[in-house]
C-alpha cells in the first residue's frame, strides 16, 4: 500500500511516496507532463521534488563555480545538466541538479 509523507523545506515542495513499484515511478518519469518535477526513487519510494527559487540560484552559483575551478586548473568536464541517472537492476533513479 503507497503511503504519503509531506517534507517542507523553505520555498520548496517535495512530496515522498512509499510502496510505488518502478514500473509506475518509469511511466511518472517518461511523461512529458512531469519534466519540471525532480524526482527520486529508492526501492519503491518516490519523492518528488518542485526547486525554489533560492534553490535554483544556488544551483546555478554552485555550477558556474565549478565550471570555472575546472576551466582555471585545466581539468575536462562534461555538462549534462538534469540528466536522470536510473538503474532497474538496482531500484534507484536519481536526478541531480547539474552533473
């Protein structure tokens, strides 16, 4: 049975589910509906997550902190932003910020 916990965080809604199957948390993640939801899933629970504002920002200074460390000290990266990070094998899904 799916059950329901409210985190509040300043400026921030998440919402973490417990009991949902991955098949359920794949089809939440394919549709297009959701692309401004942040999710992530740990052996059947689902919190989902809308950033704040602050939040953003954060995420952006912290990015653009890093791209500049690595670029001065000549280290590579590769930008992939908001990519979802999923392993059936394993029952996770992760959606970092910026990677």
């Amino acid at each position: 049975m799916a059950t329901i916990e409210r985190v509040v965080l300043r400026g921030e809604r998440r919402i973490v589910l417990s009991g949902i199957s991955w098949e359920l948390y794949e089809q939440l993640r394919e549709n297009e509906e959701n692309w401004h939801v942040h999710m992530a899933y740990d052996n059947g629970r689902l919190e989902l997550m809308s950033p704040s504002q602050d939040h953003e920002a954060i995420k952006k200074l912290i990015a653009q902190l890093f791209e500049a460390f690595t670029e001065e000290m000549g280290i590579p990266r590769r930008s992939l932003d908001s990519t979802t990070w999923k392993s059936a094998e394993l029952a996770k899904g992760l959606e970092p910020d910026e990677c």
